[in-house]
C-alpha cells in the first residue's frame, strides 16, 4: 500500500507540532524579559542561518527571486502579527490555557479550505474536527474571565492570521517551492518583526544564549515540517492534527511549570486523540492497493 500525500502531510504535521511546542516554552520563557516583538524578530533572526543553510543544501538559491510577491508580502505580515501576538498571549496565560483559544485554527483553516482552495469537505473532516474541539472544550474548561482577557483575545487574533497564512502557504504550493515558502516567510519575520521591535530593544542576557539557539533550531525545523504538511495534502485533513500540541502542552507544563492536568484534561485528550486515530483510519482507507 503507497502512502498518500495526505498521509504524509499528517505525519509531517504531527512532528511540526512538537518542534513548535518546544518552541512556544521558549517563546513563553523569553516573554518574561523581553517584549513580544522583539522576541518575534529573534524568532526569525536565530532560525534565518539555519534556513539559510537548507536553501543552499537543496541547491535553490538561485530560485529565491521567482515567486510571488503579493502572497509572500501578505504571509509575512500574518507571520509578525501572528508570532508577536501569540507570544504576548505566553507571557498573560499558560500554555494550555493559550492552546484551547488557538485551537480554533485548525476550524478556521478548514472554514477557508472551501471558498479560497475550492476543496471539497467530507462530512468526516467535519465529524473529526467538531469532536477534537468538543475535546478541547472539556479539556481545558474555559469560562468566561480567562477567554475574554487581554491574552485570550491575543491569542485568538493570532489563530486567525495564522489560518490565513496556512492557506495562503497552500495557495503558494502551486508556484512555489517549499524552499522558497520558508526562507520568505523567515525573511520578512526576521526584517518586519526587527523593524517595529528596534526602538524599544533590550539587551541580551548571557544566560539566554542557549534558549536562543533553541529558539532558532525548533523554529526553523517545525517551519520546514509544517510547510510540506499543507503543501502536499489537503488543508482540510491535515488541520485537525494540530490537536496533538495538547499533549504536548501538558507534557511541557509539568516539566516546566510542574503543573499537572486534571481529569477533565485527560478525558478532553483521549477525545481529541480518538477523532485523530479515526481520521487516520479513514485516509489508509481511501489509499489505493498497489498490486506487488
């Protein structure tokens, strides 16, 4: 049996979420000390070399120049609005907290798959997406005060831009190389976010040159992961698994923050893994059976 491109794209997902994950604990530890923006421009600053390296290591340097512009231009801007959003959003809630408002991206993606991808939306991508979201409801148990703070709303503008910006990735991957998406969208991150962070700068601590380069390494690998997850399958299958960055958030918020999840969490998680496991189910059903 040949694995499709959806079930590739749902692998490359899954590892995108973790390396992001990682990333979003040291977005949230360098938040305390540094202001969103700025912590956004050394998100693309410390990732830049690094993606600098993988242009020239698939030998498309020279095709950097050859892209479209306007969605580029657009991608970037939803890249620093997003970043510098979401990592306000770190430094007023806990990770958990932040992942049950953002959650609500992989909704809007598949809302947007309709009308801008003119992709076709099974009734089980909508069954799948609609249980891992009730799972994230019981999960997390938002009231009122904690989605309607200051942080919440960050995070929910940052989730929509953030949509915005994997469909338009999608409507890229029919000109441009995955190559060229990510050195861009790394580019304008590391110029636009460093422009509106110079005038208010601090200083680098010593002690953060680590976090820095952890910074860089999960950001530059989650951004090359997420960029064949939507460039090779349908946006409308591959979204519901950024419902994996659950498990991730507890598991890093007891490392960290020694913060253990309840009952509800754990019931919440077994939810959003189970509507996870029967989309899996269903994409190796509808893969063809090679004849040996």
């Amino acid at each position: 049996m040949q694995a499709s491109g959806n079930m590739r794209s749902i692998v490359a997902m899954v590892v995108a979420v973790g390396f992001f994950s990682l990333m979003d604990a040291v977005l949230k530890t360098l938040g305390s000390t540094y202001p969103a923006m700025q912590v956004a421009a050394l998100r693309g600053v410390t990732a830049l070399p690094l993606v600098c390296v993988y242009v020239f290591w698939r030998g498309e340097a020279r095709t950097l120049l050859q892209v479209r512009w306007s969605l580029h231009l657009l991608r970037g801007v939803f890249s620093v609005g997003m970043l510098s959003l979401f990592t306000y959003a770190l430094s007023e809630l806990p990770l958990t907290d932040a992942y049950a408002v953002f959650f609500v991206a992989p909704l809007l993606i598949t809302m947007l798959s309709i009308p801008v991808l003119k992709e076709k939306v099974l009734p089980l991508h909508w069954v799948a997406i609609a249980v891992g979201f009730a799972g994230v409801l019981i999960a997390m148990r938002p009231d009122g005060a904690a989605f309607f703070s200051l942080g919440a709303m960050a995070v929910l503008a940052a989730a929509c831009m953030y949509a915005m910006s994997a469909v338009a990735a999608r409507v890229l991957s029919r000109t441009d190389s995955s190559v060229q998406v990510v050195f861009w969208t790394t580019a304008m991150l590391t110029i636009g976010a460093g422009a509106l962070a110079l005038p208010m700068w601090v200083a680098i601590r010593p002690e953060h040159w680590l976090l820095l380069a952890a910074l860089g390494g999960t950001g530059f690998l989650g951004g090359v992961a997420i960029t064949e997850a939507f460039q090779t399958g349908k946006a409308s299958a591959v979204a519901p698994f950024e419902y994996t960055a659950l498990a991730w958030g507890m598991g890093l918020d007891w490392a960290i923050w020694r913060t253990l999840p309840d009952h509800y969490t754990l019931v919440g998680a077994a939810i959003i893994v189970a509507s996870g496991v029967y989309l899996i189910r269903h994409e190796r059903a509808q893969e063809p059976v090679i004849a040996p």
